[in-house]
C-alpha cells in the first residue's frame, strides 16, 4: 500500500511517457490536437486524485512523504491549474487559428500588417508535444511539493518544478525576449538553488539527518544553534524565490514579459502555490519552535513584497509585466499570512490561494485569448475590449476585481482572512500596509478596466472564442462569485486541509 | 438580453426598483415604532467559524434611509432614460449600486456591512467613467470624467480599508468572536470595551467613514465626482451613498464604541463647522451647476455631522432627519440640473439664464429645490436643521452659531442658482430647448418635490420613526444625557 500512496505521481510519470509516444506518433499536421491529450492526462490525474481512499489519508511514505489533506488539497490546486494552463496553451497550438489569419489578412491590408508583426511577437508554440511533457513534469514537481516529508525530497521537487520552467520560459527561443526571460530565471533560480542546497546541508549538519521527523525532535530537544538558523533563512530565501518574495523577485518582471502566456500564468500560479505549500511545510511543519526567528522577517517582508509589487505596477505599459508586478503583491500577502505563525493564518493563506488561482488564471485566460486577435500584450490592445468581446472584457473586469479583493469576489474574502489573522497576530502596522496596498493595487487593476470599458477600440472586429474557452471563462467567473458570496464550505475544507 | 431590446431593460430596472420601493414603503408602514429596536429581521448563519451572519433587520434610522434610498433610485432609474448609450451595461452598474446601498442600510453585521459598503462603491467607477462628462469651464476640461471616476473610487477605497481595519480590530481586540453587530451590543452591555482601546478605533472608523461623507478634509473627490457622474448617479450619490457615511458613523462608531464617540465626537464637530462654512463659500464661488450642488451637500453634510455629534436623542433625530431631506432635495437638484444640461449641452452659470420661459416646470422644481437647500419652513429641511440647532445649542455653542450662518451662505448660492439659470433674460440661443413634459418624465420630480414638502408640512410620523431609531441608541450609548435632559423637563 505505501507505495499506492503515490500513485497521482505514477499517472502524471505514465502520462509524460503518453505525451513523449504522442509526440512521436501523430503526425505533424495533426500535433496540435496534443492538448486533448494533456488534458486527458490532467482530467485522469483528477479522477484518481478525487478517488483517494478516506483511509489513506495521514499515511506516509518512508520518512519522505506523506498523503494528508494538505497534499491533497494543494495536489488540487496544482492540477486545476495545469488543467487551466493547457485550456490557455490551446490558442497558441490549433490548427484553426493560422486560417483565420489569412482570412482576416486578405480582408484588410492594414490588418494584415498588424497581424505579421504580433505574430513575430506571440508566435504560436512549437512542438507542442514537447511543452505538454515539460508541463507534466513540472505538475509532478509541484505534486511533490505538496506531500513533502523531507529535505532532499523538497529539493527534488523544486528542481522538477524549476527545471521545467527554465525551458517553458525559453521556449520561444527565436525571440530575444524569451531568451533573455529564460537566461533571468535560469540564473536567478540555480543560485536560490544554492542557497536551498547550502541550507539543507547546514540543517544536515545540525540534525545529522534531512527528514522532517528528525529535525523536529532535534528543534525539540535542544537549543539550535545559529548555524542551523541560518540555514533555515537560507531556504526561506529559496522558497521566497519561487513564490517572488522581496528581494528575491528581480526575475519576474522580465519573465513575465517574454515568457508565452501560459507559462507566465503557470509561473504566477501554480509556481506561487507550491512554492507557498513548500514554505508551509518547512515553517508550519517543522521549525514552528523556531517561531521567534522566522516570523518577524517573514512579516517585515510581506510588507516590502506588497509595496514593491503594486507600486511598481503603476507605470507599467504590458499588460503581462503588469500582472507580474501584481503577483509579487500578492505574494506579499500570502507571506503576510504565512507570517502570522498560527493555524488561522495558515486556513487564510489556503483560501488565499484559491482565490488567487481563479481569479489570476482568469485574467490569464483572458489574455490567451486575446493576444492574437487584439495584437500584443501592451495594454493599449486591450481599448475598448469591452465592445469587441463583452465575454472577455467582463471576465477581464471580474477577474481583476477579485485580484484587488473587491466584494462579491473571491479575492475579497481572502484578503479578509489574512488581514484578520494577521490582526489575531497582533501586527496591527501589517494589517495596516495591507489594508492600503488594496487601494494602491485597485488604481492599477482600474486602469486596467479603464481601457477595457472607456476607451474606444481601435478596430471594431468581434472577437470569436471557441466553446471550449467560453465555458471556462464563465465557469471561472462563477466560482469566483460563488466563493465570494458562499465563503463557509470552501472555509470549511480550507480548514480541514490547513488546520491540523 | 441584447443591446438592441434597450427598452427592456429599462423596463426590468424600473420595475425592479419599482418593487424596492413598494417594499421599502410596506416596511415603513409595518414597522412598530411602539415597539423600537430593529424588526423585519432575517437571520442566517454564514460563516460560523468567524461569527459571520447574513443578518437584516431595520431600526428607525435605517428605515428611514432605506425608504430615501428607495425613492431616489426609483427617480434615478426613471432620470436615467436620457442615457441612450450602453443601456445593459449602464443599467446592470446602476443596478448593482443600488443593492449595495440597500444592502449597507440593512446589514446587521460588520461583515455584510463592510461587504456591500465596498460593492456600492465599484459600480461608481464605470457609471461615471463611461457615462459621465467632462467639466467644462469656458470650453476648456478642467476635469476630464476619468480623473473624476479613479479620484472618487482610490477615496472612496481608502476610507473603506481604513474603517475595515478598524472593525477587524474592534473584532480581534475584543475577542467578541462575532460581527453581528446585535450580539455585539449586548456583549458590550455586559463587558465594555476598554476605555482605551475605544479610543483608538473610532478615529480609524470615523476618517474611514468620513471619506465618504465626505468630512473635510478629506472632502475633495466629492465635488468633482458629483460633476461628473450622469444625472441618475449624481442623485444616488449625493443623495444617499454620503448619507453611508453618517449612517455608518452611527451604526458601527457611535453605537459600538459610546467612549470613543464621547472623545472623538467634539473633534467632528469641530471638523464639520470647516465643512459647512468652508463648503458654503466655495459653493458660492462655483460656476459650474453641478459643483454648486456638489459642495452644497458636502456643506450641509456638515449639518449632519453637528447633530450627531451633540450625542442627544435631538440631535441624532435631526441628523437622520436632515439626512433624509437633504437626499431627496438634492436628488430633485441633481435631476433638474440634468435635464438643464441635457437640453443646454452646458452647466456653465454664466451662459445660461432665462430658461424658466422655455421650462417652467423644471424652473419651478428648481425654486423649490432651492428654498428646500436653504432651509424654509415648509419643507423637510427646515425641521431638521431646527433639530440639529437646538440639539446642537448645549453643547456647541460656538459650532452651532457657526452653522446657523451657514443657512445665509446657503441662500446665497442657491439664489444664484437659480437667478443664474432660470431667470433673467431670455436668450436666443435656447430658444429649441423643452421642459419635461410628459407625465412620465415628470414623475420623478413630482414624487421628490411631494415627499420635501410632504414631509415638511407634516413630518409627525417620519418624526416618530427615526425617534424610535434615535432613543435607544442614545440611552445606550450615552445614558447621562438622557438623564440629563429629562432632569431639565
């Protein structure tokens, strides 16, 4: 049975073989109909997750890894949105969409300009067997994240995860933008390596042993000495990389800009999560003791990463820089949670983070969706979106409300429960920095919605959207409203995953 | 729905609110001011774990504002058929203000509260930024609309959070386990909350709120989102999203917090003489109609604040009281300068005038308006002014005397309101402009100028109503002035 336990991992590992064989045996013409295929492994991934035996749960893995309703509710996380990524990859590989080019092209010359610069810009994804196998691994590395027991195991899974991204980010790799993304975060992320490495063996050092139990009777027992402290600094610095915590956030900005859309909105999601699920582990778990040392820095932080993020937000032209700059905000209040060192914190942190994953792969979606026909990503493209597609532009609208935590939306209700643990923590100057970082992030998130609603657009050509993007684009404006209107359920297995 | 069945949609949101104002007059009517405290209550647990309640109920001060609110969105969504563009859209916004406001009036939790308070003030954004207009001055924007919208929605915001941050303070620091602002009264009978602690919050809770009523000086959005916004939304907003702020003042500051309303309150009062004094003058110096009105409320707002502040059962009935003429008088104001502007394509005092030949009838509404601004006897305003007067005498002397003379200055400007625009000679170039003719246009200012006059001549019942709101509130929060006052009689 123990190694049942791991059987999510063993269908995504079969499923990378699937989409290597895939890739190898459908002919070209036919390759971008891959998608059904990955999202035939996302939604096999979910059945076996939804049928995981009650019994299960609270079983370990050898000291390494262990299935509680942590992982599995992080695993969902994860795998929604992976689901959601591929949903987004689909504009960018079928078929369909290089005709309706041409045709637009023929219909208008000037169109037909604007048309051959973004898709210099955008570019549709090559091989796509290749970026769905690169999609499962890193789903596999945050699977990982979220049942880790163990340092090394903690390691492997963010080098999966990471790994994987370094090429996704590149992919694009005939644009200069994509290569100087993937070069930033390629180099960025092995030095957090290094710090993540350099902490584990000081902790090896201290412990004489990298599993969770060990530690936590070495923490128990005695006094720890600064070398040991440093180390866990060391990899709350690795952490801090991978959910963009100041001043480990220099990389995002860039990348967010060059990298293709949905490897940005994989980067900003679910790299965010597990990174968050990764940190919960390691702080909630095992250096709880330790409290005094790490929640402090953890809150100072939060406040720099919230203020960083959203006021650098303001200035922004690109619609994706924007968007990376608001998730470095965002990472700041899931840390402002995280801060709190208390199991309140930790149930806001969860809901905050399916809050965030709606609300962000909405706007995602959005811009997937938009890119080729409004031209580009700055967001001048996106004037007068409302009159071209009001779809879009009101999933644009509701989406970013729900990132500022406008009721009835689902953002709303997270940043009401991290503000109110943080205050149940008694840092009342955090709650403060929180509460006006709303405000700030609400200027940019309007300025948004100004060009989608008040401006005019510069071509009134209807945007077209396929069945398959329709119904997730409602299906994600109604789970935000819903989890913004009906909060207790989703509070209640929010708590039953986070609260121990 | 499509955009092309424009008359549809009209047709749902008047019948829409229609039914809220049927509704709000029937819980009026039903409620038992015998009886006091909050009726037509409607309880269901929300979030257990934080305490949270899905609870409605009514006092007499928030059925008198929600019956206010009732009538001005039903005149604003019958004002609003001058808007030809983006029906759905404009009416789907204005629609989603109009719950929210209702909402705030009758959430019975902090959550709720905070919850629609927030969901009213979004809707502003888009209902301003795409239907509103640009001030004008001499032909040259002084303000474009979209500087308008984003000032009023950033203020709005900030207030918000500021005054969210103090209720999740009021809720950790007490430990009250609940935001159902009913159990809290009674747990705070039993356990005040700390002297000290009081003092702290209700100057988070008063600026938070003081954004939007707006308080100087913290005022500045109020005027230039009032210019901007379309008719409909400027009789909302100045008509009731301002009177949020007081009603929140009351609700939330005064009610949980009666040693933080005993510090703070002299403070606001202070603070609100610059409101009406300081908001009279720069009304009067004003060319563009719609910012006339615009500080106009701002100033009398100030009269709110002076009655709530005296913390006397007279006071707080004027307050409520004034709360409700005032809306309705500046609603009617809004509307009419609306129609001025819709049929002039200008709202600069300067070039108009003599428009009572071509539109007597809005003229005329435009008189009464102003004779309601200044406070006539006849009308609603004059018995609440007199209420907040005389509450105000005790207490402060100083502010009331202040106050008193911001009556002159309100005649001032609302005379050349409508000497500026309504008399003098005719011109030519408005020779092609129309009154409101049909019955139907005319309902709106009818039903507003009936209630001012209504009410003033006969304000008994409304009266009794906010009294039944007003005492328990007062002999709670501050039980020595009652006792105070009936020792005098």
């Amino acid at each position: 049975m123990s190694w049942a336990l791991l059987r999510i991992e063993f269908v995504v590992c079969a499923w990378i073989i699937v989409l290597l064989l895939g890739d190898l045996l459908v002919p070209p013409p036919r390759k971008a109909s891959l998608w059904k295929l990955a999202l035939a492994g996302a939604v096999a991934c979910g059945v076996v997750l939804g049928l995981t035996p009650i019994e299960w749960i609270g079983h370990r893995f050898q000291d390494m890894f262990v299935l509680d309703r942590f992982a599995l509710y992080f695993k969902s996380l994860s795998l929604l949105t992976v689901g959601l990524v591929i949903i987004m990859t689909r504009h960018l590989t079928a078929s369909g969409r290089p005709s309706t080019r041409l045709r637009l092209a023929q219909d208008d010359p000037q169109q037909a300009l604007s048309v051959k610069t973004e898709a210099r810009l955008e570019g549709s994804l090559p091989h796509p067997g290749a970026f769905y196998m690169l999609l499962f691994t890193a789903l596999l590395g945050m699977l990982v994240l979220a049942s880790v027991q163990d340092l090394l195991l903690l390691f492997i899974g963010l080098e999966l995860l990471t790994f994987s991204l370094y090429i996704m980010a590149a992919y694009l790799k005939t644009e200069p933008q994509a290569i100087e993304a993937g070069m930033k975060y390629l180099i960025l992320g092995s030095v957090s390596a290094g710090f993540l490495v350099y902490g584990i063996s000081l902790l090896y050092g201290f412990a004489g042993d990298t599993s969770f139990r060990v530690l936590q009777a070495a923490i128990a027992k005695g006094p720890v000495p600064w070398t040991a402290q440093a180390g866990l600094l060391l990899i709350v610095a690795a952490l801090g990389f991978k959910v963009a915590m100041f001043p480990f956030h220099l990389w995002v900005p860039d990348v967010y800009q060059g990298a293709p859309t949905p490897v940005v909105a994989l980067l900003s999601v679910g790299s965010k999560i597990a990174g968050v699920a990764a940190m919960l582990r390691v702080l909630f778990g095992v250096f709880m003791p330790l409290e005094g040392l790490w929640a402090d820095v953890l809150a100072g932080l939060a406040a720099a990463t919230m203020l960083y993020g959203n006021l650098g937000a303001i200035p922004q032209t690109n619609i994706k820089r924007l968007l990376g700059y608001s998730s470095i905000g965002h990472a700041g209040y899931l840390m402002m949670g995280i801060s709190t060192a208390s199991s309140a914190g930790a149930q806001a942190v969860g809901f905050y983070a399916l809050a965030y994953l709606l609300s962000n792969s909405a706007v995602f979606l959005v811009i997937a969706s938009a890119a080729s026909a409004v031209g580009g990503d700055s967001l001048e493209a996106y004037n007068g979106l409302s009159r071209r597609s009001p779809l879009l532009a009101a999933v644009l609208f509701v989406g970013l409300l729900s990132l500022a935590g406008v009721p009835p939306l689902a953002g709303f209700v997270g940043k009401l429960l991290v503000l109110l643990a943080t205050m149940d923590s008694g840092r009342l100057w955090l709650v403060m920095i929180g509460a006006l970082n709303v405000v700030v992030s609400l200027y940019y998130y309007l300025m948004v919605i100004r060009r989608a609603y008040l401006l005019a657009p510069s071509s009134s050509q209807p945007i077209v959207l396929d069945g398959l993007t329709r119904l997730t684009l409602l299906a994600l404006c109604a789970a935000i409203l819903i989890i913004g209107v009906v909060q207790q359920p989703f509070l209640e297995q929010v708590g039953l995953a986070l609260r121990p | 729905m499509r955009q092309s069945h424009p008359h549809l949609v009209r047709r749902i949101a008047v019948t829409a609110t229609g039914l809220s104002l049927v509704a709000a007059v029937w819980a009026v009517m039903t409620y038992d001011r015998a009886r006091g405290g909050y009726q037509h209550e409607l309880l269901v647990p929300w979030m257990t774990d934080l305490g949270i309640n899905w609870h409605l109920g009514m006092d007499g001060i928030s059925a008198t504002l929600a019956l206010l609110h009732a009538l001005c969105a039903f005149a604003g969504v019958l004002i609003s058929y001058a808007i030809k563009d983006r029906v759905k859209e404009y009416y789907l916004f204005y629609l989603l203000l109009i719950s929210g406001v209702f909402g705030v009036f009758l959430s019975l939790d902090l959550f709720f509260f905070y919850f629609f308070y927030e969901m009213a003030v979004i809707p502003m954004y888009p209902l301003i930024g795409i239907w509103g207009s640009d001030t004008r001055e001499q032909g040259v924007v002084r303000f474009t609309k979209e500087y308008a919208a984003i000032k009023l929605t950033i203020y709005l915001t900030a207030g918000a959070v500021l005054a969210l941050v103090g209720i999740l303070w009021l809720y950790v620091g007490t430990g009250a386990s609940t935001f159902d602002i009913v159990s809290l009264e009674r747990q705070f009978a039993v356990t005040p909350v700390p002297a000290n602690l009081q003092r702290a919050i209700f100057p988070l809770l008063a600026i938070g709120f003081g954004f939007i009523v707006p308080l100087w000086p913290f005022h500045s959005w109020s005027p230039i989102g009032h210019a901007a916004a379309p008719s409909a939304v400027s009789m909302l907003h100045a008509g009731v999203l301002m009177k949020l702020g007081a009603y929140a003042l009351i609700r939330i500051a005064m009610n949980l917090l009666p040693v933080g309303a005993q510090t703070w309150l002299p403070v606001l009062a202070a603070l609100c003489v610059m409101n009406i004094i300081y908001g009279g003058f720069v009304a009067m110096a004003q060319k563009d109609l719609k910012f006339i009105i615009g500080y106009s409320s701002s100033s009398h707002m100030g009269y709110v604040i002076l009655g709530l502040a005296c913390l006397t059962t007279l006071g707080l009935n004027g307050a409520v009281l004034l709360m409700f003429a005032h809306g309705i008088m500046t609603a009617l104001a809004f509307a009419l300068v609306g129609h001025v502007y819709d049929q002039c394509h200008t709202r600069y005092l300067p070039d108009l005038g003599g428009l009572a030949h071509q539109m007597p009838f809005i003229g005329a509404c435009g008189v009464m308006a102003a004779m309601a601004s200044s406070g006539l006897p006849g009308f609603a305003n004059f018995v609440a002014e007199l209420f907040v007067f005389v509450g105000g005498w005790d207490r402060y002397r100083v502010q009331t005397i202040c106050a008193v003379f911001g009556v002159v200055i309100t005649s001032v400007y609302m005379l050349r309101f409508v000497r500026g625009t309504f008399f003098g000679p005719v011109k030519p170039v408005y020779a092609h402009v129309h009154d409101a003719v049909s019955p139907f246009a005319r309902l709106p200012y009818v039903l507003l100028a009936l209630v001012l006059l209504g009410v003033g001549c006969w304000p008994a019942p409304l009266v009794r109503l906010v009294d039944s709101g007003a005492r328990p509130l007062i002999q709670r929060v501050a039980p020595q002035e009652v006792g105070r006052l009936a020792g005098q009689r």
